[in-house]
C-alpha cells in the first residue's frame, strides 16, 4: 500500500488541467487545509502535494515547488484519499524471529523477568533451552507465550504526547547480535495503554491484551504451563524436521 503514495512522486500525477495558472489564493481552492497532505525529502529539499476535493467532484493539486493549481480526477488518489490508518500500518506490536533472540527482559514496575533462549542439542526433545534466572521454563509453554506476544495487535494508530512514564511495562530484546529493542507500554486510559519502541510512540493496544499478557508472564514465572494460545499465522519457532 506504500508503493500507492511513493509512485505519485515517482511517476508524477495525471492532470485533466488546470485551475488556475498562478497562486494568488489558496484558500479559494481550500488548499491550505487540503484534503490529502503528501510530503517528500530528497536531501534538505521538501515537496508537498496537497489536494481538496471541488464543488466539480475533481481534486485541485498544488505542489510547493510551483505556481500551478491543477485539476487531478478522483480515481488517481482515490485509493489514498479513502484510506485509513490500518491499511498502511502492520498491526501486530513487534516481530522479532525467535532464533535472532538471546534473551528477553520484561519489567513490570519493580518485577523484572529475564528469560534467557539458546538452542538446544540435536538429541534435544525441545528445539530451546529456556531460563528465567536458573529455572527451566517448559519449553512449549514459552513458545505460546512468544505466540501471544508478536501477536499483540494494535488498533488504535493516534499516538498523545505528554503521557507519565512512571508505570510502565518493558519488553526487552536482546539480539544475538549484540543489538536491543525496548517495547514500553504506558497506560494510557482504563482500556488502552500506548506503546513505544525505541522510545518513539507508535500506537495504542487495548489493556485486555496487556493484562493477559502478564497473566501469562506470571504462570510462567511460577512454572504452570500454558496453552491454547492460538498461533501467529507467522509462526516464529522453526520445526527442526523442516
């Protein structure tokens, strides 16, 4: 769905003609709250193309870089006109390939789990070792927790600024590679919490998921079992026989 945006400055946008020939006022065409904002940066330079539906049912179109106020039919930004936030953003929170991870910290206020992974021998019923501390972690009940995991889906695409960081829950990656990722959810309200990875705010995911997510934390970390997680349709843990 990206590629619809990134071919318009690619291949440019059929015209029919124009509207005007110079800019004098762009509030006459209501370009200056458009309907569709499009930006570009190519090296310190920025492109704007903003269209507003007229009375005409066709677009004006005017780019940053000039002085003309073209007329666009619908059906070339139609797709991006009526697009919503899910059509551009994968919903699931994070997906990391579980054979790139080393370990994996979560922290819940002063409730810090660290699970360590490491490949198992070929004569291992398990493809995984799995540790919280010193303790064994059943393995299959830590493959439906990982499950549950890259399938947090977010929902709401709004992100607030300005939200108290003070409880705050972490999921940490750390990556064979030596690399880290750091997933915080913030509660937001008493149905969502806002996630950030690397710090960045991306989204919202509803508490639900989060609290069952420290539900399955908590029977891990007390050795019971889990299971009927539903898997991701992009399962993570490589069957050895594959």
């Amino acid at each position: 769905n990206f590629e619809e945006i990134f071919n318009l400055f690619k291949d440019g946008v059929p015209v029919m003609g124009a509207y005007s020939y110079k800019v004098n006022d762009l509030s006459k065409f209501n370009l200056k709250k458009p309907d569709v904002s499009m930006s570009i940066k190519i090296k310190s330079k920025v492109l704007t193309y903003s269209f507003a539906l007229q009375e005409d049912n066709n677009y004006a179109a005017w780019c940053n870089d000039g002085e003309i106020v073209y007329k666009v039919a619908p059906v070339y930004i139609e797709k991006i006109a009526s697009a919503k936030a899910e059509d551009y953003y994968y919903t699931s929170v994070y997906m990391a390939m579980i054979d790139d991870v080393k370990e994996l910290e979560i922290s819940n206020n002063d409730m810090v789990y660290n699970f360590s992974i490491a490949k198992a021998k070929e004569d291992s019923e398990d493809p995984y070792n799995i540790k919280l501390g010193k303790k064994k972690i059943d393995c299959q009940s830590f493959q439906s927790f990982y499950q549950y995991l890259v399938s947090l889906p977010c929902y709401d695409f709004t992100v607030d600024s300005g939200l108290a960081v003070k409880n705050k829950i972490t999921l940490s990656y750390r990556f064979n590679n030596g690399k880290q990722t750091d997933i915080d959810f913030v509660k937001f309200d008493e149905t969502k919490y806002q996630y950030y990875i690397g710090g960045k705010p991306i989204g919202k995911v509803a508490s639900t998921k989060i609290n069952k997510m420290l539900k399955y934390l908590e029977k891990l970390a007390n050795g019971e079992n889990i299971d009927g997680i539903k898997k991701h349709p992009m399962a993570l843990w490589k069957c050895r026989n594959k």
